[in-house]
C-alpha cells in the first residue's frame, strides 16, 4: 500500500507527481496489467519458456564474438 503525506508548502500537483512515482516503484501498475484480462497457466508457462529462450539466445550472442 502506497501512502503520502503533504509537505509544508507543498502544491497539489507536486503531491500528485510523487504519488505517481510511488505507484510506479511499488509495482502496483504493473501488478494491474498483468491481472487486467484472465490468463491460463499454459499460457504463463509459454511466455516464460519464451522468454528464457530470448535471454539465453541473447547471452550466446554477447559471449561468442
């Protein structure tokens, strides 16, 4: 859970900037998107195998020169 408390002096756009920053680091958006449509687990599955093959792919290519 994200809280902010308002500095002295502090204007309601300058709050509402840091709140947004708060929200971002926290990893609430992201957390958002991922629950925002239902996905099976095979799917999860296949992005993930997907995406390990990607990275390896990537690190085969930075070594060999």
């Amino acid at each position: 859970m994200v809280k902010l408390t308002l500095r002295e002096r502090e204007s309601a756009q300058e709050a509402v900037r840091r709140f947004r920053k708060l929200v971002e680091r926290s990893g609430i958006k992201k957390e958002m998107r991922v629950r925002e449509f239902y996905e099976k687990p095979s799917e999860i599955k296949r992005r993930a195998r997907l995406r390990a093959e990607r990275r390896n792919r990537r690190e085969l290519l930075m070594i060999t020169p």
